[in-house]
C-alpha cells in the first residue's frame, strides 16, 4: 500500500530557487559537501540538512539554485516547521554564504 506524501505543498526555501551560488566556495569549504556532478550542494547540522540542487545557466555563465529542500538523517525530505529553530538559522546562516 502506498502512504500519502507528507511533503510539504510550500517550503520557505522557494525563496532560494533561481539565485546564483557560489560552487567554487562550496568546494572549498569543508562543512558543505558537493556531488561530483556538481548538481547537489548540502549543508548538515546534526539530524538535519539542507540540500540544493544546481543547474547552470549557459547565457550567464554561472550556477543557479533550481531547487532546495530540508532533509533528516533518514534521508526523508521534511517540511520547515521540522526543522528545530537553532538548527534551521544556523544551516540558513551558512548557506546563504553562497548565494549571490
């Protein structure tokens, strides 16, 4: 039997979608880790993260958020209002470093 989605309809990370980041930054910086495509950039704090996926722009030259998402230690995508306070400023804090 197949469960009804809890993903939520909106997410305060919509915000993100479309905004240039900084990949270069994320790969030398040892608290984000990238995927060897360069097509996810995560975050974690504890029992939760982060996660943007990345695409490239080829008329501006630059990497641009397409999507993002928050996500347990489980791996199961979570909606904002899981995300404990401390946790979700401090990773929102760190991850807008690279963001232009």
């Amino acid at each position: 039997m197949k469960r009804a989605s809890r993903e939520p309809q909106w997410s305060f990370l919509r915000r993100y979608v479309g905004l240039r980041i900084n990949l270069f930054r994320a790969m030398h910086d040892k608290e984000f880790h990238v995927s060897g495509d360069q097509r996810l950039v995560a975050l974690r704090n504890g029992d939760h993260a982060i996660v943007a996926r990345t695409e490239f722009d080829p008329a501006f030259c630059y990497f641009y958020v397409a999507d993002c998402h928050w996500y347990r230690s489980d791996l199961e995508r979570i909606g904002d209002e899981e995300v404990p306070d401390a946790a979700r400023l401090e990773l929102l804090h760190r991850f807008r470093t690279l963001l232009a």
